[in-house]
C-alpha cells in the first residue's frame, strides 16, 4: 500500500509506444508519474486533481493534461467516471519539435471547448482497442492534439 507521503513509479509499464484509452468508474488514484502524456477527462463526477503540488477541482466535461515524469494525483469523494488517455512518447515527437519551447496547458476548464476534444478521444479508445497500423496511430494522436491546441493556447515552458 502507498502511503500518503510516497509516490508511485509507474514507467515501467509505461511504454513509449503505448497507446490506449479507457473509460471507466474511478475511486481516484494515489500520488504517481509515469513517462507519457495523460489526458484524464472527467465524464461525470467531481474530482480533485493534484500536479506538481497545484490542486483543482474537475466536473463534467473538464480535462487535465498531464505531461510525462509530472507527479499527480485524482482523490475523489465516493466514484466518478473519467476518461483516460495515455499517449506514448514515440507518437509525440513531431509534437515536441513544432512546439520546442512550449508546452500544453494543464487545465482544460471549459467543458463547451471540450466536446470536440473528448471527441477525439473517442476515436482513440476505438483506435486503441484494434490492431491498427503506427500511422493511424500517429494520425489519430494529432488529431486529438490539433484540436486541443485549436481550443487553447500553448504554454511556454519556462512558465510552469
């Protein structure tokens, strides 16, 4: 068991070419990192949402964005449904060469913006659960990307 103080090392099942997302009833999850972008998306429920330290609160229809080797946390009071997106480093290095200096944000609050983007993330839980080639992949990751950053700005990285 975890203890409160303590964090979990999640890297080693971490993959860079992981892909998968998954919807699903959560209880919340411990303090822990892992290598590749999370997008955690709350379907319904309200959930408290800890990065680095920094804490809010998510409803229905808000996304966090959690880059890789960020320590987090989801406690929530009773159960909430949430979506959940990994996307491996191998799928995002064009990604990170376009934006070098800049980052996504964290905190995706306007649940209007965000139908398009859990959209997107519905094509990626269909995507993730066949056998589909490396492009569609690649593909179906910068589609889901263009339209987060369609909705909004990139952060600079220096301003964490």
């Amino acid at each position: 068991m975890i203890k409160d103080d303590e964090r979990q090392n999640e890297i080693a099942r971490d993959e860079a070419s992981r892909f998968v997302a998954e919807q699903y009833v959560s209880s919340g999850y411990y303090l822990h990192f892992h290598r590749n972008l999370e997008i955690y998306g709350v379907v319904r429920g309200k959930v408290a949402v800890t990065i680095d330290g920094e804490q809010k609160i998510l409803t229905d229809g808000q996304i966090v964005i959690v880059d890789g080797l960020e320590n987090h946390s989801y406690e929530i009071d009773g159960e909430a449904e949430v979506v959940c997106t990994y996307v491996g480093t191998r799928y995002l290095r064009d990604f990170h060469s376009l934006y070098a200096e800049k980052r996504l944000p964290f905190w995706l609050m306007d649940a209007n913006s965000n139908e398009a983007v859990f959209q997107k993330i519905e094509n990626v839980k269909k995507a993730s659960g066949e056998d589909i080639s490396e492009l569609d992949k690649i593909a179906t990751v910068y589609q889901l990307l263009s339209c987060i950053v369609e909705h909004y700005p990139m952060v600079d990285k220096k301003d964490n």
